[in-house]
C-alpha cells in the first residue's frame, strides 16, 4: 500500500523534515528581534502616571521653577519696594505719600548730582581700563613662565584677597598726614609735602589708583583665562609669516581674547559704579564731596539727610544707565567673529 501524501506531493515525513532542516539552516536572528523590541521601547519615551508621554520642556521648567521662585522673592521685592519708595517722599520708617517723578526731578536739577556724576564717570573709566591695562601686562608677562611664577601669581593676587577694610586702612596710613610716608618720600624729592587727602585733585587721583590697585587682580585672571585657550601654534605660524610682537598682540591675541575683554568690562563698569567701600573707606566722599561718587551720594541722601526717595531714586538711574550699558557691550560681544 503506498503512503498517503500531502497537497503537494510530498511525504508527510519529507515535508516535517524539511521544514526542520530549514528552521536549523536559516534561524531567526534574536538580535534583531531584541533590537527591534528595544527600539520600540526607546521610542515611546517616559511617560507620566497617565501613560501619555511627558513633555521635555515641561521637565525643565518644573525643575528650573524653584531656582526662579527664589531670585524673584530675593531680588524681586526689593526691586520693586525701592521702585515704590522712588515715587514717595517717605523715610526709611513711614512711606510717605505719592509724589510722582517729582522726586527724580529734584535729583537732577542739584548741581552735587552732576558732580557725583562727573566723578563716577571718571573713577569708572580709570579704573575699567587702567586694571586691565595692568592686568593684560601682567598675564602677558606670566605666560613666560619664568622661575619662581608660581610665588609671583600669589603676590599679585593679595590686592584681591585682602579684604579691602584693611587696604584702605593701610593706604589711609600711608597717606594720611605729611609725616606718613608717601609724603615724607615726596618731600624727600623735593616736590614740596603734598596733602593727599585734603587737596581736591589729589584725592581724586589716590581714589582712582587704589581702585585700580585692588581690580588689576580680577582682571589678571580673566585675560590669563583667555590667553591659556590661544593655540601656541598660531604665533609660532604668524612668527615664522614674519609678524612682529605688536602685530602679534594686536592682531591675534586681542581679537582672540575679545569676548573675554567685554565681559571683563561689563563686570568691572558694575563693580565700579556700585563701588562704596573703596571710597568711602579712603577719603569718605571729601574732600569738599570731590570724591562722592553716585552711591556715596545715595547714602548720603537717604542716611544722612533722611530722604529716601531722592536717595532710591538716585540708586535707580544708576542701574537704567548699567543696564544701557552692558545691553551695549553685549551685543558687542556678539558681534565678535573668531576664525
């Protein structure tokens, strides 16, 4: 009797046989089983306790809100308190009522508000670009890497670290009196026994060089920061092009270190502007308010002569004026193209 055969000709045993021949020769590939299965896993992405999948800005600013929160309530009212007290002619106890502008009005027409001004323009220019004057010569200088750098970079970071109640109380004794002795010295050369602290201009310029005595530090380490990125290859190239030291420094090494200059800038015209102890320390604002600076003379108007919103009202102008300002340098910094 002959053996019964399937719909296709074949013997049931071939067609088991062949069937188990083919699964051995030709198996499934689990890798890409498992690689498919993990693709798929990957791109449902995270999902909240709904199961609907979880929005990645919406991660951010849920863990980005507390951080906000907090600078809004630590700088926010205060902000807005002293916006408030502008606009009142209240003390520092009672709020007073509503006056307007009139408050700025009356700061503006007073002849001290522009000469405060006048003086922190000039406390700010001298000491933005002479510190970084100083300290772009110094980082310069440092790149040498002669013996004994390491003990030089630390004597030159004391005006920084020291705190600067005790710079100003050493530099007040220095030149105090005509027997302290930068006077004595002066007087030893025959230029006469100068009164640094009494005579107007003088004091002026002892104001504007230790300001500049404590910031050339700040400055030393931005522009060192900024040099330590520069790639020693391009001035070996520019050398062997035939470039001088100056071309070197004023067509390499400045553009190079540009948007580390602006923003050395923005800071420095900051710390300048806001500057308090470093003049008020030295000479107080005198003498005959030849040093009084915009924030020397807000806390003469609102410690001193008890108006609040005139003081506050000064305070405010300043920081229009920085805001201008760094907005201007900031887009500066924008505009540097480094190829």
């Amino acid at each position: 009797m002959a053996p019964p055969h399937t719909p296709d000709g074949t013997q049931p045993g071939q067609a088991f046989q062949g069937a188990a021949s083919s699964t051995m020769t030709n198996p499934a590939p689990p890798a890409a089983t498992a690689s498919v299965g993990t693709v798929g896993v990957l791109r449902r992405g995270p999902r909240g306790r709904s199961g609907a999948p979880t929005s990645k800005p919406a991660t951010l600013l849920l863990l980005v809100a507390p951080s906000v929160l907090l600078l809004v309530l630590i700088n926010g009212y205060p902000l807005i308190y002293g916006l408030f007290q502008s606009v009142q002619d209240g003390t520092l106890i009672t709020a007073g009522s509503f006056v307007g502008l009139e408050n700025y009005a009356s700061v503006v027409t007073q002849p001290r508000f522009w000469t405060a001004t006048g003086f922190t323009v000039i406390f700010t220019i001298v000491a933005v670009f002479g510190s970084w004057l100083i300290g772009l010569a110094l980082a310069l200088l440092l790149r040498l890497e002669a013996p004994g750098s390491a003990v030089f970079k630390v004597l030159l970071m004391l005006p920084w670290v020291v705190p600067i109640v005790v710079s100003a109380t050493a530099w007040n004794w220095l030149v105090a009196t005509p027997q302290s002795l930068i006077p004595t010295l002066v007087r030893g050369l025959g230029f006469g026994s100068p009164l640094f602290l009494a005579d107007p201009t003088l004091a002026a310029i002892l104001v504007c060089i230790f300001k500049v005595w404590v910031s050339f530090p700040f400055m030393m380490l931005m522009t060192s920061s900024a040099l330590a990125a520069v790639d020693p290859s391009i001035y070996e190239a520019s050398s062997m092009d035939g470039a001088t030291r100056w071309q070197q420094l004023t067509q390499i090494t400045l553009p190079v270190i540009a948007r580390s200059t602006y923003i050395s800038w923005i800071l420095m015209t900051i710390f300048s502007v806001n500057d308090f102890p470093t003049i008020f320390l030295l000479t107080g604002g005198g003498p005959v308010s030849a040093t009084t600076s915009l924030i020397v003379l807000a806390y003469r108007t609102v410690f001193q002569d008890f108006q609040t919103g005139p003081g506050v009202a000064i305070a405010f102008m300043m920081t229009v004026v920085l805001v201008i300002i760094s907005v201007g340098l900031f887009r500066q910094i924008r505009k540097v193209d480094i190829e």
